[in-house]
C-alpha cells in the first residue's frame, strides 16, 4: 500500500514536469527536424517540362529545384523531332507533384536513325534502285559513263561510300556505266526515242546531247525525238554534240 501522506509531491510534480519537457523536446525534434529531413515534408515541387531541352540545360533546371537528373537510355529519333542530345521523354510526367531530391529519369535523343550505305558497285542499275529505294534513301541523280572496268549497265561509282553511316534522308547518286568507249564514234539513230532514252544512246555511242528544242507535234508523245542534228551512221569525233528536236505538251487554251 501507497502511503499518500509520506508521498513527496514536490518530486513528483518535478518529476512530471521535467517528463512533459522531455517529451515537448522530443515531439518539437522529431516534428521540426528529423521527420522533415526523413521526409522532407513541406518541400514538395512540381516537376518542370524537359522535353526538347538539352540534357545540361534540364540538369542545371532540375539542380537549381533540389532534384537529380538520371539518364535512363539513349534513343534515336525515327521522327527526328529532337536533335542529338535534347531530353525526349520523362519520368515523372511534366507538371507531376514529387518531393525535392527525387530522381527524374529522361531519355535522351541520339538524333535521326542512321543507316549503312550498301555497296552498289557491280549491281544493275535496276538493282541499284531498288536498294536505294528500299531503304528509304533518295535517289538524285543517274549519270550515265564509260567505264573501262565496269560492264554495261552496272553501277560503276556511288556519291557515298558503302558502309558509310548516314541519315535516311540523305540523297544519293550513282554512275552507271556503258562500258567501254567505242573504237569508232558513230551518229545512232534517236529518231521517235523519248528523249530520256536518246540521251542514254548518244552517251553511250561517245558523244554528248547538244540543245534541245521543242515543238508542237499533236499526233505524237511528249518529249518524243523527231529531229536531230547530225544524220544516223555519219562517222565523228569522240564528244561531238547532237542537237535534238523533241515534242511538246501542246498549250492549254486558256
């Protein structure tokens, strides 16, 4: 049995005094500093739009809001909406609300997808535009050239290398060779050739396509070879020029 009468009150109210000052100091440490340090209470942000920054730029952004910036993966860009180097998707989501400190992860453009040139030498010409085709290149030019190596109508020579990496979007141009020059230089006959395939004859007979003209010619195909300058089978110089008269679409009445 407790003896209330021989109970010190005085220690026992300094006793609950100093407890309750105890336990306000240990409620005001742990609610003022080590809860918001563990949980950085009171510090949330709202995560800012990287995209289409480049990767310092968000980093320096994210540092100056107390948060870290991770690369999570490089990407190329089959869009090629973000040049090299610009952040093109996020974690978290633009304008989600987190605590400062936390990790953002962003991946990062490695530009337009590049591709290896194929080797088209020694391939036909048919051959050598569908390649280009099928890839998803730009043919820009054909030209047409003697070649001393090279057989006739087989690609002698290509503006970019083979196995030069490149953008889809780069255009290409290839020589395609009519094998080798002639040893006499004979005038063909282009007559009622369409001028493409005239040009592609006199190259490959040794000499070069001199002025066009063109002309009215209802009853016939546009671009249809009705003149040329120098008459068929005449003998003539490596490179001599061959004028052509060629038809036209006629007017459209107004």
């Amino acid at each position: 049995m407790i003896d209330w009468q021989q109970v010190d009150w005085n220690k026992v109210a300094k006793v609950v005094i100093i407890s309750f000052i105890i336990l306000l100091a240990f409620y005001f440490l742990m609610d003022k500093i080590i809860m918001p340090i563990y949980t950085r209470h009171g510090q949330a942000i709202q995560v800012p739009d990287l995209t289409n920054l480049f990767y310092e730029d968000a980093r320096d952004q994210l540092k100056r809001l107390d948060s870290q910036i991770i690369e999570d993966a490089k990407k190329f860009d089959p869009s090629n909406t973000f040049p090299i180097g610009t952040i093109m998707a996020q974690n978290p989501r633009p304008g989600t609300t987190v605590k400062k400190g936390r990790r953002i992860y962003v991946v990062v453009s490695k530009g337009e997808p590049l591709i290896e040139m194929p080797d088209l030498l020694g391939r036909s010409e048919r051959n050598a535009i569908f390649m280009i085709n099928n890839l998803g290149l730009e043919l820009k030019n054909i030209i047409y050239e003697h070649s001393e190596f090279y057989h006739e109508g087989v690609v002698s020579g290509q503006s970019v290398p083979a196995g030069s990496e490149i953008k889809l979007t780069t255009s290409i141009d290839v020589v395609v060779s009519l094998g080798r020059l002639p040893d006499q230089f004979i005038v063909p006959n282009v007559v009622g050739r369409s001028l493409n395939e005239a040009q592609k004859i006199i190259r490959q007979a040794g000499l070069t396509v001199g002025q066009v003209t063109y002309r009215d010619e209802s009853d016939l195909l546009p671009e249809t070879v009705v003149q040329q300058s120098i008459e068929a089978d005449q003998q003539v110089n490596r490179g001599d020029a061959l004028d052509l008269v060629v038809t036209k679409l006629p007017d459209k009445e107004n």
